[in-house]
C-alpha cells in the first residue's frame, strides 16, 4: 500500500511523490549529538520519514544509514545525507515524526530506491 503526497492549493511547495511502507532500523547522525538508532515509517525516492524522540527543527542537517532490502532478495547498505523537512509530534507513534529530504543522493542510491518503491 503507498500513499501520494499532493501540492497543497495554498501554494505549498510539496512535489507530488508516491511514498512506500519501510519498516527498518535507522542510525542518524545530527553534528555535535550522539548518533540516535530509530525507526522508519516509509520512503521515497526524494526522503524518508522516521519517528525519533526529540522534536528536530526543520533544515537540520544529518547523515542517516540503514538497509534497504529490495523485492529480489537482495540487501543494500544505504549512507546518505538529509536535512529535516518538517517534524510533527505523533502520540500514535509515540515520538516525532520527521519527513527528511534527500541531500546529494548517489545515482545509484536512486536506482535502488526506485526499484524498491516498484517491488
């Protein structure tokens, strides 16, 4: 099951972009912070969401690394860098949810993503 992201009509400046359930463990690293292990809720090809324990501010830089299996069986290490684009306090969730935005994503990290997200 995967949802679409839609532009606002009040000029928000979101792309419209399909996002897939991803269940994993991610390590962040914020600059001067001890690195944190969360969970993820789903991804993109642009960004990933996560459900941390702080309230990030948005334009926060990070690094994040996870595994991303794909459909075929095959598991990849992923390092990429993000900044925060919104977070959002979830009682559902139990944590703040942070939608992160890609920064200088590899070629082949797109690659990858995108046959995840057609698995």
């Amino acid at each position: 099951m995967s949802s679409i992201l839609t532009s606002a009509s009040s000029g928000d400046e979101r792309r419209q972009v399909e996002r897939k359930p991803l269940r994993v463990r991610v390590r962040v690293a914020l600059a001067g912070k001890p690195e944190m292990e969360v969970r993820s809720v789903d991804v993109s090809t642009g960004g990933m969401s996560l459900v941390v324990d702080v309230n990030l501010a948005p334009a926060t830089p990070c690094n994040l690394s996870f595994t991303l299996l794909l459909p075929d069986g095959s598991m990849h290490k992923v390092q990429v860098a993000a900044t925060v684009a919104h977070c959002t306090y979830s009682g559902q969730r139990s944590g703040f949810v942070i939608g992160l935005q890609f920064k200088g994503a590899s070629e082949e990290l797109k690659a990858l993503l995108q046959r995840y997200m057609k698995g």
